[in-house]
C-alpha cells in the first residue's frame, strides 16, 4: 500500500464519518428540539404557577389602593372635628401620595393599560383635591372641603373609582 492509497482511504473514511454525522444530526434534530420546547413549557407552567399568586395579590392591593384613596372613604378616614381646610387638604394628600408609594412595585404584576389607569386616577384625586381648595375661603374649615369635594363626585356621571376597580377586575379575569 503506497501513501496515496492511504490518504484516500483516509478521506473516503472521514467523507463517510461527516455524512453519517449529519445524516444523524437531521434525524435528531426534530427530537432534541422538541426535547427543549418541553422544558421551556415546564418551566412555563411553573413560573405561572408561582407568579399568579403574587399578580392576584398585586390586583388585590391596587383595589384596596383605590377604594382608600375614594374621597368618600378618605374623608371619613381623614376627617377630625374642628379641623382645618389646609390641615385637612395637607393630611389628604399625604394620604394619597403615601398609599400610592405603598402600592407602586405592584406595577410589575399588572397590565401597563391598568397601571396607567390607576396612575391617573391618583393624579386626578390630587388635582381635585388642590382644585376644591382653590374654590373655598382660606379660613373655612375641613367641612367645607369634604362638601366641596363630595358634591363634585356627585356631579360626575360615573365615580372613576368604581371604573377603576371594573377595569382591575377585568383584567383579574383576563388571567383565566
């Protein structure tokens, strides 16, 4: 055997090894995919399962979030005897931005859409608040203001907080 002969076994040799390799490989090929499709969808359902809990707590605490910041709750909360309108506009609004800073990670476990809702709605409590406030005498007491701002949740048409806790609920039953 001459060293030709040899270098041409040697590359029939190895040709044949590659094309069995590759031949193997597409037979394979659908098998080891479908092998890591299933451990994507196990790890799927069990990040699910562990992550539900923490988002239905999260839609719990956004509705207790918005049920505390309505000016009907709020102000029986917050309301004292004799007291003043920029005491009880001060303590309102701490209230409000307080709660607010409770609740914020709970953003992580919503739908943005919602999110943005109760965002607003924060942001409109406050503006009402300081709006209510510019329509009263400096010296009217914390009465005053609770009138002011429960006739003008009177005037709307539809409580925004009763909208907010709809659309919170929407989006809880979305996730079944």
């Amino acid at each position: 055997m001459n060293l030709q002969e040899i270098i041409t076994d040697v590359v029939i040799l190895g040709l044949g090894v590659f094309i069995a390799l590759i031949a193997f490989y597409y037979v394979l090929k659908s098998d080891i995919q479908r092998y890591f499709n299933l451990k994507t969808i196990e790890l799927n359902k069990e990040s699910r399962a562990q992550i539900l809990p923490l988002r239905l707590q999260a839609h719990e605490r956004l509705i207790i979030f918005v049920d505390r910041i309505n000016p009907a709750n709020l102000l029986v909360r917050l309301h004292q005897q004799g007291i003043g309108i920029a005491t009880l506009q001060a303590g309102i609004l701490n209230e409000v931005r307080s709660e607010y800073q409770h609740n914020i990670t709970q953003q992580l476990y919503i739908d943005s859409a919602t999110w943005n809702v109760v965002r607003k709605l924060k942001d409109d409590s406050i503006a009402m608040i300081n709006n209510a406030v510019q329509n009263i005498p400096a010296d009217a007491s914390g009465i005053e203001l609770s009138k002011a701002i429960l006739q003008h949740m009177a005037s709307i048409d539809e409580n925004p907080y009763d909208l907010t806790i709809e659309l919170i609920k929407k989006d809880i039953q979305r996730m079944f």
